[in-house]
C-alpha cells in the first residue's frame, strides 16, 4: 500500500490511500510529468474531480502539445488482476507516446501563456483550444469495449459561460474487437448516449446550489433545423445561427466532416451533422423530456457485425456564475453511455451484454 515511484517524467502512484500522497500526487500533475495513479483491488478516485467511478482501477494525467489537460479513465469489470496489469501497461506505453510527442512539440511554445484563461468584458470571443480532455477504456469482460472522449471548450461573454462538450463514443464488440481474448459470437445490437445538465450542489456550512445550465444546440441532429439560437439568460443576447455549409470541420473538435456551420458574431463557430454521423447503426436524435439535454438512440448495427462504430455527439449550452457564494463549480454535464451486445443462438433464446460507462464533467470557474 502507498507506493509511488519518480522514474524521469512519469510518476507513478499504486494503492494509495493516504491523504498527503493523494494530493501530492495532484500537484505533481503538470505539463513537466505524466502521472498514472492506479489500484487493483478497489475503485480509483480521479484526482482531477475528486470523483469515484465504479469499477475503475487506473488513471492517466498529461497535458498535450496545445496545452490541454488530458485525463484518461481506464475501467472494466470481470476482469482478473493480470488483466488490469495489461490494460494499465497498453494505456501508459499508448499515451506516454503521446505524451512524448507533445512534449517536443511544445519545446518552442509558451505553455504558461495558453494555460491562462482569457476573461472577457466584452461580446467577442473565441472557443480557442480545448480546456479539458477527459476519456478513457471501458471493458466489459470478453464481451465488449468503449473507448470514449469528450471535448471541453469555453468562452466567456459578458457574464455568461458559454461551453461546448464534442464526444467521441466508439463502440466494439467482442466480434469486431481484433484484440485476442474477446467472445466473437457477440455482436453490436444497441446503443444510446445521453447528455444532460444539472445544477451543481455543495455542501458545507449550509447548501449552495449553482445555475441551471441550459441548452442551446446539440449535433447530430435527425434534419437541418436553420434558426437563431439567443441566450437563456440574457435576453438582448443572440448567440448566432445555424447555416448550411459544405467547409470541413478537419481542424476543429474531432475532426469530423461536417455539413453544417454554427456562425456569430460572437466567433462561437462549430460545425455538426444535420444527420448522422455514420450510415450503420441507424441514428435517432431525441429531445430528453425530463432533463435538460439531448439523447441519441443508435440501432441496425447488425450490417456490420464486424466493425467498431464511432459515433459524434455534442452540445452546446451556457450557464452563469453561482451567486452570491463563490463556488468552485458551476453546473454539471453527464454522459451516460449504454452498448448492448447480442448472442444469436439460432433455435435457443438470445443472450444479451449490457455496458455502461458514465462521466461527469464540472464546469469550472477556470479550468
């Protein structure tokens, strides 16, 4: 218990429950050291959000060449010791790589200078470059895997917080998975991703609760929908609107082709399908009716029984800051993803897999 070791620039943290170990290991995490924290015998917190996700048992910490912070998740249930050992050793060779990368990339850049936040006083700014990068690999037994990536993009106009989350959800099945060891008569049958926004809570000498965030786009969507989108909290403030466009949206978000535009005069631009990310599965973009936020149903994987599907949902939405008590957080955005795999047994009764991966993400003041 309470192992940790400084081998050059990564700094490892194994089965640590003690306090002072805990946070120097989040003040370590810096754009100098990838730091992995890991434990194989109980769940791991994130030491970014203090957060505690079942069944994960390692994670990752780095800042890429544009000076984002990256966090990666690695979880999975019915899994052996040795194999959390191997998923921890692929995940750290895979991103100290990228870590590696970046590092050489950013010789020549002032990464004091694009960490600063830019506050705004006036109506024009820009998304710029990701503030967060949160992800990880989800692996439900031999059965199926997640990969997953969100996006998390920030301006400030006046004093409104305008935010972006872009997802990356690939889903694989143990017949599409080309890693060895995964059941190939299990095949992608369902999927859905849900995004939502909740107030945050904290608790102290009383309770504080922050703004409702609200939306105010999600992508894909089913059919162009062209309108202007205004603020939910400022009445005088319109935000921009959507318009048809055949620009690629290469060298924004995820690098997705896009067929749509989001333009302001507030240079909040971002590009998003009107249809669907991908032909197989089948895409349905729904209207979450209890919550604030968008759902997207994913089915008719079965044409390509042996392909991973990558799909790219995301949202725009705004909140204000929590008054009159300063709060470290000012709303929450959840995605919750369900992959459903299926076992045809032909004359018996199908066997049916079910995975689900959640991820919350604060809104910081400043991330």
């Amino acid at each position: 218990m309470n192992f940790y070791s400084i081998n050059d620039d990564v700094i490892t943290f194994a089965n640590v429950n003690d306090p002072n170990l805990i946070n120097m290991a989040k003040e370590l995490i810096s754009p100098e050291h990838l730091v992995i924290i890991y434990n194989l015998e109980k769940n791991v917190k994130d030491l970014l959000y203090d957060q505690e996700y079942e069944n994960t048992f390692g994670y990752l910490y780095y800042y890429n060449e544009l000076g984002t912070l990256v966090r990666m998740r690695i979880s999975g249930d019915m899994l052996s010791e040795n194999s959390k050992k191997i998923e921890l050793k692929k995940h750290l060779e895979i991103n100290y790589e990228k870590y590696k990368e970046a590092k050489v990339k950013k010789i020549n850049n002032d990464i004091e200078e694009l960490m600063v936040p830019v506050l705004l006083s006036t109506t024009t700014c820009d998304f710029g470059i990701p503030k967060l990068s949160l992800g990880g690999t989800d692996i439900h037994g031999d059965y199926s895997y997640i990969v997953h990536e969100h996006l998390l993009y920030r301006c400030d106009v006046g004093t409104n917080y305008i935010f972006r989350v872009e997802s990356k959800v690939q889903f694989t099945s143990g017949d599409a998975a080309v890693e060895p060891g995964y059941d190939d008569n299990y095949q992608s049958n369902y999927g859905i991703i849900t995004g939502e926004l909740f107030k945050h809570i904290e608790y102290g000498y009383g309770t504080w609760y922050s703004a409702q965030p609200k939306k105010l786009d999600y992508f894909p969507k089913n059919e162009p929908a062209y309108r202007t989108i205004t603020s939910g909290y400022n009445i005088n403030l319109t935000l921009g609107r959507t318009d048809s466009t055949s620009v690629s949206a290469s060298e924004t978000g995820f690098g997705i082709s896009a067929s749509s535009e989001f333009s302001s005069s507030l240079e909040l631009g971002y590009f998003y399908q009107e249809t669907r990310t991908v032909s197989v599965p089948n895409m349905n973009a729904l209207w979450l009716s209890q919550t604030e936020g968008a759902a997207w149903e994913f089915t008719g994987f079965s044409l390509t029984p042996d392909k991973a599907v990558t799909v790219y949902p995301g949202m725009l939405f705004e909140t204000i800051p929590a008054s009159p008590y300063a709060m470290r957080y000012n709303g929450e955005y959840h995605v919750n993803i369900h992959f459903k795999t299926k076992y045809d047994r032909k004359y018996l009764w199908d066997l049916y897999q079910n995975q689900y991966v959640e991820e919350i993400i604060l809104l910081d003041v400043m991330i």
